[in-house]
C-alpha cells in the first residue's frame, strides 16, 4: 500500500483526478477547485490536455522525476465522476492505491488543505461515486477548503458560486500548496505531507 513512502521513480504510473462539473457556468466555482488543482499542475508541467471520449475526461501526461503522471478532469458531471476515474485508472493500468483525488471540502476553512488516505465520502456526490465505480474508498484525497456557507444560505448554493475578488488572491496560494502537495505525496508519501500541510495556512 502506498501510504507513508513514496513511490519509485522507475516508471509507476500516478493518477491525480480534479473533480469539477462541466461547461463555463461552473468555471471558477468553488465546487470545481479540484479541477482548478489539476489544469494548474499541469500548466506549470509544461502539458496539454487531450479530449478524450472514450474515457470521458480530458487527459494531459507528463513526466517529473522518471514518473508519468496522468491528470484527468472528468467530463462528466460531479455525481458521475467515477465513470472516468475508472475508465481512465484502467486504461493506464494504475492501482487504486496510485490515485489522487483533489475536491472542494466545506469542513476546511478557504486557504487550507489538508491530506487523506481513505475514509468516507462526507456527502461529497463527486467521492461517493468515485467509491461506487472504483469498489473502494482506499485512494488519496487532497482536500481544498473552501469554508461554510455565511448565515443561512444553502450549501448547494454556496459551492455553486463563484469566488469573490477579495477571495481570489487565497485562492491562488491555495492552487499552487495544493500542486505542490500532490508533489509531495508522490515523491514523499502521505504522512510527510500531512505533516507539512495540515494547520498550515496558505
């Protein structure tokens, strides 16, 4: 099981999966910052996406360290995102314990991150059918905080909006820890990162 040590740099094959929903009405919301992860890992990696059907997600791969790495972004809506973690973790032949899950998380204040190997779902639609195609919980999560909803206003509501301009700056620096934290798994396994991330403000 990959969980407190690294993986060797001798070809294995990591899959690190954004979770978002489709279209340019979610672009930016907060309920797609796994996705916003993933296409900033793979803009500073020099990649490019590929538009896959069959698989049903954009694809990019790249190399760091004798690694490939393979970034997806379903194409699929958030509560069908297992459909191409599945398809594309087969395709490309990388176990469950290889994956990488970066979402939104409502129980993380907006600016931190924090580092998971396994667990429930939490109610998130996106993990919950992640966990139905893949027959397991056993992957690794980077979960993005993005805080409460104020007062009363609906949770639905509040994933579904955009960040304000007050809020972008945070997030920004929260885009770049998150990169660098699935880095940081990869070459330096989950307890090291947590270590490092959890409690640390972005």
């Amino acid at each position: 099981m990959w969980r407190g040590r690294a993986v060797k740099a001798d070809g294995d094959a990591v899959l690190a999966v954004g979770l978002g929903n489709p279209g340019p009405q979610y672009a930016g919301t907060r309920h797609n910052i796994g996705q916003d992860v993933v296409e900033a890992f793979v803009a500073d990696a020099g990649g490019s996406w590929q538009d896959n059907r069959k698989l049903k997600a954009k694809v990019a791969t790249v190399r760091r360290d004798g690694r490939l790495w393979v970034l997806v972004v379903p194409n699929t809506f958030m509560n069908r995102s297992g459909e191409a973690v599945q398809a594309v973790a087969a395709f490309y032949k990388v176990p469950v314990a290889r994956i990488m899950v970066c979402h939104d998380d409502l129980d993380v204040e907006l600016g931190q991150l924090r580092v998971k190997h396994g667990g429930g779902h939490a109610g998130h639609n996106g993990l919950k059918d992640i966990d139905r195609a893949l027959g397991t919980s056993e992957y690794l999560r980077v979960r993005v905080g993005i805080g409460r909803p104020p007062g009363r206003m609906d949770a639905s509501k509040f994933v579904l909006a955009r960040f304000s301009p007050q809020e972008r700056p945070t997030v920004d620096s929260v885009l770049h820890g998150a990169c660098e934290a699935l880095e940081a798994l990869v070459t330096e396994g989950v307890d090291i990162t947590q270590n490092r991330f959890h409690g640390r403000v972005l």
